[in-house]
C-alpha cells in the first residue's frame, strides 16, 4: 500500500506519523505535594518526555474543573485549573517541550461544559426561553405539570440524560448531570469556540484532541424519539438525534478555516465512536483532519484480529488521506497489559474487563506476567504501522491495571451512576510511580489523589532506568529506531503471513514480526535489531515481536494484504 507524502516532506504534515503521549495532567507529577499533578509537575519530566522520544504530548483537560468527570467539565475553556497552576505556567511548559522538540496538544471539550461554567450559571438564573438558556438544551417535561423528563434518554454512564432545573424546566446532558450538553446550533457558541481554538493556538498549541466529536449536532425537534427507537439499527445513518449528525462537520469545517490561519496548521484528532464507514467524515482534510481509529484496543490477543484491523485501516486511510491513528489504551479503559493478560473474551471486550474490576482484580485471574509480555509484543507491532501511535502514561513502565482500588477512594463518576455496577475508569488514572519508594513513589512530596499499590515501586522509573531488558527501555528503543527507521507510509503483508504470524515490511527492508501463537516459530530472514522478549536461537518464541533489518533493505513492492 502506497499512502501519501513521507512525514518528513513539510512540517505541515508533522502529525502523520507523530507518536503522541497522553498526559492525564492530575496524574503525572505533582510539584507542590498537594497530591495532585501540575503544569509544573510536567515541566519538571520533560527530560523524561525527551529521552522517551516521542513527538508530541496530549495533555488531558488541565482546565477549572470541579472534576465532576476527570476534568472533562470545563469551568473555564482559557484557563488553568488554580490547583495545577497558571496560564504563564502552562506557557513556560509549550516553550519548553517545543525547545526539545516535543509539539503539544490539548483536549478540548466542545459537546458539553461544566455545571459551573458561567453561561450554565447565567441559564439557571434567566427565565425560560431566554438567550441565555438558548445556549444549552432546555425544554418543558411531559405529562401535564412537565414533571416528567422530555424523553427517555439515558446519560452515558447511568441515569437519566435529563435534570430538571427548580422553575420545572429539563436540561440535556447526555454525560453527567454536572457537563450539560450546549446548544450548537447557536451562533454564539460556535464563535466562543473559534475564540478558544484561536486562545490556544495562539499561545504556540499545536493541535487539538477533539472530546466527543460525534456529539455537538443535534436535531431535537418534537415529538423526541424514544430510546427504543434510537437503539434500532435500521435508523439511517447521520439522522440520530444527538450522534454523528451530518451537520456536525459543518462545524468542523469552521475550524478547519481557524486551523489553517496558522503557520503550519493547527492540527486535530477526533475521539468520534462511530461505524468505520463513517469514520473518514471526520478525518477529512476540510474538517478535523485525523480520527482515533479504536479497533486495535478492542481487539483481543489474536493473530487474526489484530491482520483484519490493519489491512482495514490502512485501507480507509489511504482511502481518506489522513494517516491512520493506533491506540491500544487511553484514560477510558482498562489497561492493555492487564486486558491481554486476562482471559479472550475480557480482552478486547470493555465490559468484560469492568466485571474483572468489579470483582476487585480477582476474577478471572489475571497472569500479569503474560499481560506484559503481550504488551510488550503489541507495542513493536503497533510502532512499526504506518501512521500515528497514540501512548498512554504509564504504558511505557507496563503498568498493569490498579485493579482493587477501595470504593471510598473512587472519583470516577461512572461508579456512582451506574449504582456500583461499574467501577468506573480510576484504575488507569493513578499517579504515575517516578522512583523506587516514597510516600506516592516519586509522585509528589506527599500521597496521591488516588492510592498507588505497593507494586508500582517495582514498575517505577527509577526501577526500570537502569535495566536494559527493561519496557522503559524497550520503549526508548523502540521509539528510537523508529525515528531511523520511519519512511514513507508504505507497508506490505510479507507473503505467507497467516495463521498465529502477523509479518509485515515498511520502506528500507524494515520487518516486524508478531508471534501470536503458544509455540515458537522459525525467525524470517533479516537481523533482528530489537525484539520484545529474550530469542532462542533462530526461533521466535510465544507472544513476542521482532523488528529485522533486511541486508542492505530494498524498496517496498506494492503488495497489498495476504
Ligand atoms: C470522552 C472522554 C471521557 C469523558 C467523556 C465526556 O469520551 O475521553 O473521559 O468522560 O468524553 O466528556
């Protein structure tokens, strides 16, 4: 497969093939030992983020937030949360990470604000019908005195998508009650938005990671349609009430003019869950310009899971012209690591792995060590893909899941709502362990926001640095090779690749070899230049990765898939 233009072209096209590291900003590194993560915190491991070797970071929401959702209820889209410091804070962070040569992206939250956001406030204390309730969803209940909701529409994570407001209207929300959902058909705040996306970009931010862009159209004209109805598959695509609109990209083409005022262009990726076929809408040049592509993190372990995922990938970017995107976790699911240790049908199933949550991490048992081991195989496969990886924080250490966190000690809404049916998304968010030992392992000067477990002493940085066999170190590796090594946006099925062997070649005679299955199998031909575990001889053993260099490496053919 040939896809377009090499990342090293034009710096406009930096993003193609960027690795990106998610910071989830609260739970990096806290300077001032107040348990919670900081702009200075991350300022302060920025030789980390250097040495580590990725392109660009993704900070996760950062703003005024009451963290009613992790900080995805924005009080205040151009600020600082107080407690994670200033906006000259957060200044001094992008010159510094763009001095090493590290670009930055921002979250950006445009489906719903906080609560507590001025034009929530300014709603709830105007009558009804005015223009400032006009910037939200409002309406009148059912049943004669309206103390019924507008609809039976459920909020994600549990309870309904309505609250009524004390002079008996309903306001939308399809997150918490605390993130009610704005009004997009509103000219104003269409414009704020271009304010803020200009706020960001002109203080040197480079891209935006766009919060929930399936959501923000809706059309909402009544009679509103019950939730029956709207879990009918035969619904035509893009004419959902509140997802995937086809308005919605108007929108996004609004940006795209404010992206494009700026040298290079502001880039932007879409967290959009919407059907593959739909996906490219989203990732179109004209509008946000890249899309998460999901797939390989609800994948399970599985040779033929993870061949069909990249041959259908590669071939709607291609097909689109945006590059595609890998992930195989972020701050909404479980762990990789702990996913592929558990049994198949928890592996790339998200629901699976909330009942190994529910149970505390106690079932099904999970092999931690065989979880690693595939992690470490999964990472060499994914950096050898074309397009851009997505890392979470924390990944690199191999930090398995914190599958027993103390239900008192939860912040994660979705526990709360959901009635302790789900525990919620915490145990990917604790503090990163930095050093060996100490009161939150190099974390901060005094505990965390959320307990770590006695393990993350041993997974620490601190233990990992100096061990070459190391993930931190088969990350760093891996991450530098790449570098070398990344051409072209090529690939090709190494013929004969079937079965438990996912085998494939990139520009320059770069291989990657992936052993799914519970038996070694024979080394291709090459020398290998890193691998994910120890090698026996000339074979490849169980649940590992091999990247080789072909001698002398020779241009790609064009082959396609097997
Ligand atoms: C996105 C975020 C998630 C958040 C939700 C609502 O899916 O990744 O963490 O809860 O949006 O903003």
């Amino acid at each position: 497969m040939e896809m377009s233009s090499s990342p090293a072209a034009a710096d406009a096209d930096w993003w193609r093939q960027a690795v990106v590291y998610q910071i989830y900003p609260r739970s990096f590194a806290d300077s001032d030992g107040d348990g919670l993560g900081d702009i200075r915190g991350i300022i302060s491991r920025i030789p980390y983020l250097a040495s580590l070797g990725i392109d660009a970071v993704w900070l996760g929401p950062f703003y005024p937030s009451a963290l009613a959702d992790g900080g995805y209820d924005v009080d205040d889209y151009r600020d600082v949360d107080p407690r994670l410091g200033t906006l000259v804070d957060f200044d001094e962070m992008t010159a510094r990470l763009h001095a090493n040569g590290i670009k930055v992206i921002v979250d950006i939250v445009p489906n719903h604000t906080s609560s507590r956001h001025a034009w929530f406030r300014e709603a709830l204390a105007a009558v009804k019908g005015s223009p400032a309730r006009d910037r939200y969803i409002f309406r009148d209940g059912q049943a004669p005195d309206g103390a019924e909701p507008p609809s039976d529409w459920d909020a994600m994570g549990g309870g309904s998508a309505w609250t009524r407001v004390p002079d008996g209207q309903w306001y939308l929300h399809l997150f918490t009650e605390e993130q009610p959902d704005l009004n997009w058909a509103n000219r104003e705040v269409r414009d704020d938005f271009l304010a803020t996306l200009r706020f960001w970009s002109d203080r040197g931010v480079d891209g935006f990671r766009v919060d929930v862009a399936h959501g923000l159209a809706k059309n909402l004209v009544e009679p509103l349609a019950a939730k029956a109805r709207l879990a009918d598959k035969s619904l035509p695509p893009g004419t959902h009430p509140f997802w995937d609109r086809d308005e919605v990209h108007d929108i996004y083409a609004e940006w795209r003019r404010v992206f494009n005022e700026y040298e290079p262009p502001r880039t932007a990726v879409a967290e959009a869950w919407v059907d593959r076929s739909r996906r490219h809408r989203y990732a179109s040049p004209e509008g946000l310009g890249q899309a998460f592509n999901f797939d390989l993190l609800d994948a399970n372990w599985n040779a033929g899971q993870f061949r069909s995922t990249i041959t259908d990938n590669l071939a709607e970017a291609q097909q689109q012209g945006a590059s595609t995107t890998w992930v195989l976790s972020n701050h909404d699911v479980v762990r990789h690591a702990t996913r592929y240790g558990l049994p198949p049908e928890s592996q790339g199933n998200r629901q699976n792995a909330r009942t190994w949550l529910l149970s505390d991490g106690t079932s099904p048992a999970l092999d931690r060590g065989l979880g690693i081991r595939r992690a470490r195989a999964a990472i060499l496969l994914m950096l050898a893909l074309p397009g851009s990886a997505y890392l979470y924080q924390g990944e690199e250490l191999g930090l398995h899941e914190v599958g027993n966190l103390p239900p008192e000690r939860l912040q994660d809404p979705v526990f709360w709502r959901s009635g302790g049916t789900d525990k919620g998304r915490d145990g990917c968010r604790v503090p990163l362990p930095w050093t060996a030992d100490g009161p939150s392992f190099g974390f901060g000067t005094g505990p965390a926001h959320l307990p770590q477990p006695a393990w993350f002493g041993l997974a620490s940085v601190e233990a990992q640095k100096h061990d070459p066999a190391s993930t931190l170190n088969l990350y760093g590796q891996a991450l530098r090779w790449r570098r070398k090594l990344q051409a072209a946006e090529s690939f090709e099925w190494i013929p004969g690749t079937r079965g438990q062997v996912v085998h494939f070649g990139r520009p320059g005679g770069w291989r990657s070899v992936t052993n799914f299955g519970t038996d070694p199998v024979p080394l291709p031909r090459g020398n290998v230049i890193l691998a994910s575990a120890r090698l026996d001889g000339g074979q490849l053993p169980h649940d590992t990765s091999a990247w080789l260099l072909l001698p002398g490496g020779k241009p790609l053919t064009n082959a396609a898939g097997t």
